[in-house]
C-alpha cells in the first residue's frame, strides 16, 4: 500500500445511530489496524448512514438498504483499502477455486 487509507462514517444524530457507528469504527480498528490512517466519525441528520473509503462510498443506508452485517463491511472496506488481505474464516467474498477430480471414473459402461 502506497498510502494508509482513511474511513469515514456518517451517522444520524437524530436516530441515535452512534453506538452503531462507533462499533463499526472499532471492528475495522481492530481488523485493519495501522493500515488505516483512521476513522473518523461524521455526525449528520436525516436518516444517513455511510461509510467511505478515502472517496469511495463502501455502504450507504439508502443505496444499499439497512446496515451492513460487520463482515460484510470489512470485506468492502478490504475490497478497497487492500484487495490482497485475506480477512480469515469469516472471508465468504474471496471465491473458493472449484476442486477437479482427476481420479478415475468408477462407473462402467454398459
């Protein structure tokens, strides 16, 4: 990485929405650690909930509908700040590459 990127996360105020906010930031502080510059949270009002990487938008409540489940915000935070980072168990974004069976057929002709 040539630049650690930054996360910035905007929350509504007048939903209550920065114990979400701030437990998000957490979660990709302690996955991402000082690979990130940061993350800074915005405070905002009517209904908005976005999360950016650098000037990437990775989720925004209205486009994407609801909240994002935690892994699927780190996978596109990942798919951002470090498409190469392997974020373990929990990855279900990275393709499995699909296994050949090069054994033998078993069934016979008839």
């Amino acid at each position: 990485m040539d630049h650690a990127p930054a996360v910035r996360i905007t929350y509504c105020t007048q939903c209550n929405w920065l114990l979400r906010a701030s437990w998000m930031a957490t979660e990709l502080l302690s996955t991402f650690g000082p690979d990130l510059s940061g993350v800074t949270l915005i405070p905002g009002t009517g209904g908005i909930f976005t999360v950016e990487v650098d000037d990437n938008s990775v989720w925004d409540r209205r486009r994407d509908g609801g909240f994002p489940d935690i892994v699927t915000l780190k996978q596109r935070v990942r798919d951002v700040a470090d498409p190469d980072r392997d974020l373990g168990h929990g990855d279900r974004s990275r393709p499995v590459a699909p296994t050949v069976d090069h054994s033998p057929s078993t069934t016979e002709d008839t």
